[in-house]
C-alpha cells in the first residue's frame, strides 16, 4: 500500500519533526511504500512560503505518479492548520483518504476564541479527513467537538530507548524546548530562585531557543544567571549527552498535546517535575514516575524541585520508575502497530 506522508523539513525544531524523524528512520517493510512531502520549514516568512508552494507541487506530482491509497498529514493548529488546507483538498478530489496526525496544543485560541465563521470552517476541513489522530483521550475529547468521535483515534507518541551510564548523572536540572510563555519558560527564573534558596545551589541547562533574551534578562534582575546556561537549540549527540548528564528534567508547561521533551526524558531515566497540562498526565503519574504541579504554580513546583535535589533515593526511583514505563507503554513498536492499525482500518473503508 501506498502512503503518501505530509510532514516538515527534518531540520525543523519542534515535537512534530521529531516524531516524524523516527519515522524516516522507521522500517516500514514490504507491506507500506511512503513517500514524504516536505510542507515546512524553520526561517522567514519568505522561505516558509516558498517551501509551502513547491510543497503542493510536490504533493500534486505524487498524487499524479505515485497514486497514493492514502494520506498522512502531520498538523498543528494555528498557521499549520491553514497550511494543510489545500493537501486535504486535493486528496479529497481525488478520493484519497485522509489520515490527519493532530500535534496541537493550544485548543482553547485555535477554536474556542475563534470567530463563529473560522469555527465553521475549522470543523468543515476536519471533517473531510477520514480519521483524525489525537495525542492523549483529552485531545480525542476536544477534537470530538469537530467531528464525531468514531472518526478519532487515539495514539500517543513513542520513544526510543537509550543505553545509559548512570555514573554520568550530574546533580543537574535541565530544560528541553522551546524557550517562551507556552512552555512555562517565564516562570522558571522564579522557580529556580525558590529552589536554590531551599536546596542551595544547582545548575540549570535551558536548552532550546525562541524568547531567549527576554528569559535571560529575568534571570539577570535576580543576579541568577552564574549558573544558569542557554546552549541553544541542541540535536544529536549534544542532546543525548545533556539527557545523560542531568537527574532532573524539568517542563513547566501551560499547554500540551503528548510533549516529545517529557517522553524522551522519562527513557534516560530522568526525575522529572512538569505539569498536569494537555496530555502529560498519560505519562507521569504523579510521585510513581515523576511530579506533576499546576501550571504557574510556582511555589508548588519550586518545592517538588528542591525536594528531589535534597534526595538523591528518590531522584533514582522516579527515574527508573519513569524508564521502565516508557519502555513497556511508549516504544517506537508499539507506537507504529497502533498507526498501521489505523492504516489498515482506514483503507478497508475506502
């Protein structure tokens, strides 16, 4: 079977190429043929634009040549979901099912505060796709205020296992992500100022990029910064090093669909202290696998934070505790026999 996949540039940064990428990686064997089509990419307006035309070209060529029995397309809300309107068209006029993979975290802008038209139409193209993917069942019962919830599968995202060393863990918070308000980012000079005057000093690792200058400047008026590093965005062996090195991972976010940040994290085996946000609570439960506060609580999360510096028995059971539910809940398997579950169940529909 054919499947034609609508997905970002490989260089983007962001949960949605990182899902994608494992795919890439993925051994679809005999049964599946994927071609993918680049939508999106990281840069100005201009080059986004430009990538999002030769995109549709490219995606009317392979419906030409390739004749796909079925498309997947990788959305957000917001400017991705507009972005995807022409793809879910011109599958339709050729009668091509849709399978439409859903990574968004912000419902409550993208719908509920949209105008009564963009609402319309928001529910009229969803409801041209055959099968819509949600992240956790809080994003099924959201989306299930678009179209009826039979036409909503539920499919969490995956990780891959690493090897670890535990003699190279560090008494060390980190924080992977996008740097700005959604993901909590303005609140963590505050929590860690808490901390440190709870549990003495600690480094903290702010890995990612976005609202950098303005996080900076509020660690700054707090003469914080001495132990505080921004080392950007980090792919790679940068990446597994810094997940390797620190205990804690911390992710304070506001909203979510299932963050690749937290289940990444949980694989190294880390002690994580995050919110109860969109789809996290799937994933941690709260004391067995790591913490989980209200978001913008600050004092709530400062103190779980500086609870685990002071005890290094727990920081290793939540750790370990969150490892082993990634391996048997969240692996790249289990995670790709769901979708090709969908696939199938979709194409004998046609």
């Amino acid at each position: 079977m054919k499947i034609c996949m609508v997905v970002p540039d490989k260089y983007v940064k962001g949960g949605i190429a990182s899902v994608v990428n494992g795919y890439r990686e993925y051994d679809f064997g005999r049964q599946w043929e994927v071609t993918y089509v680049e939508s999106y990419c990281d840069g100005s307006k201009l080059k986004k634009l430009v990538k999002a035309v030769k995109g549709y070209f490219r995606f009317i060529q392979v419906l030409i040549k390739n004749k796909p029995d079925l498309v997947h397309i990788h959305s957000s809300f917001g400017p991705s979901f507009y972005r995807k309107i022409p793809f879910i068209y011109m599958a339709r006029q050729r009668r091509i099912p849709v399978v439409n993979h859903i990574h968004g975290a912000d419902f409550d802008t993208f719908y509920h505060k949209a105008s009564a038209g963009k609402r319309r139409r928001i529910k009229g193209i969803y409801g041209k796709c055959q099968v819509l993917i949600a992240l956790s069942e809080e994003w099924k019962r959201n989306l299930a205020l678009l179209v009826p919830a039979e036409k909503i599968e539920v499919i969490g995202n995956y990780c891959r296992i690493p090897d670890l060393s535990m003699k190279d863990r560090r008494r060390q918070i980190l924080f992977l992500g996008e740097i700005g308000e959604r993901k909590g980012c303005y609140d963590i000079p505050r929590i860690y100022e808490k901390t440190v005057r709870k549990a003495g000093k600690v480094p903290l690792i702010m890995a990612g990029d976005g609202e950098l200058a303005e996080v900076k400047e509020l660690f700054r008026q707090n003469n914080l910064l001495e132990d505080v590093s921004f080392p950007g965005w980090v792919r790679g062996k940068d990446k597994d090093r810094l997940l390797k090195e620190s205990e804690i991972f911390l992710f304070p976010s506001y909203y979510e669909g299932m963050p690749m940040a937290v289940l990444e994290a949980m694989s190294y085996g880390m002690a994580i202290v995050t919110t109860n946000a969109g789809g996290i609570p799937q994933l941690i439960e709260d004391g067995a696998d790591g913490y989980l506060c209200e978001p913008g609580n600050v004092e709530q999360i400062s103190e779980r934070l500086a609870g685990l510096l002071e005890d290094a028995d727990k920081r290793k059971q939540l750790g370990e505790h969150a490892r082993r539910k990634a391996e048997e809940d969240y692996s790249m398997e289990h995670h790709m026999g769901r979708l090709f579950s969908v696939y199938e169940k979709t194409l004998a529909q046609r």
